[in-house]
C-alpha cells in the first residue's frame, strides 16, 4: 500500500537531504516527493511503498513525523488536460482533496479526508 508521510524539517540547508539519505541508507526508495516551507517550518511529503521501514529510518535518523496515511496513485497522460480530467471524476463524486502532488512515472498522488471515495471515484 502506498504511504504519504509527512516530516517536519528545520528550514536550513542539508535537513532535505539529511531525511532522503536516511531513506536511502534504509533502502527505501522515494516514489514521489514535495516540499515547501509553512509559517518558517519545512515541510517534506514522502511517497514510499514501505512504510514502517521508512518511518522507522526517518525516526532514527532524529526526524519528526507529523502524519502518515494512504493516499490514491494514478497514472496520468502527460498532456494538457489530464489532470483536470482526474480531478473533475472526484470532485463530481464529491470528494474532497487536500493533497496533491506528482510522483514518478507520471503518477498524480491524491489525498483527502475519505480516501476510498476518492478511488470509488477512480474506479
């Protein structure tokens, strides 16, 4: 199951790198990512099909988690138009999203407060 984890960072430099190399000496592999600076405080969304490993490897490697949950993945065309298409399907079904981001592969991560409404959408 694919896992969205939330980490607090520090905003300075390296504590993007200090939580990815963490990550990676776990053997974790990032399925998508994104990152952005809330009210001075970093904020570092991490895709990852592992989820106790990664959070076990972010833990000790002395960063804070702020949340864990499942998100829904989709494969989307790279073309105007694709993800709005997406986006339309849940929103007609009435779901909420809160989250968005692209992963790799041309995947769009989607999370919100009712995930399976949010894949009954998708079919």
């Amino acid at each position: 199951m694919t896992t969205d984890l939330t980490v607090s960072l520090v905003n300075q430099p390296g504590t993007l790198l200090r939580a990815t190399d963490a990550l990676a000496r776990a053997g974790v592999n990032i399925e998508g990512a994104c990152g952005y600076v809330r009210e001075g405080q970093g904020v570092y969304h991490v895709l990852v099909e592992e989820a106790e490993r990664a959070r076990r490897a972010l833990l000790d490697g002395g960063l804070e988690i702020q949340a864990e949950r499942q998100v829904v993945v989709i494969a989307i065309e790279n073309r105007p138009g694709s993800a709005a298409a997406v986006l339309r399907r849940v929103a007609e079904a009435g779901a909420n999203i809160d989250l968005l981001y692209m992963a790799t592969d041309g995947r769009l991560v989607l999370g919100g407060d009712d995930v399976p409404a949010i894949r009954r959408a998708l079919g």
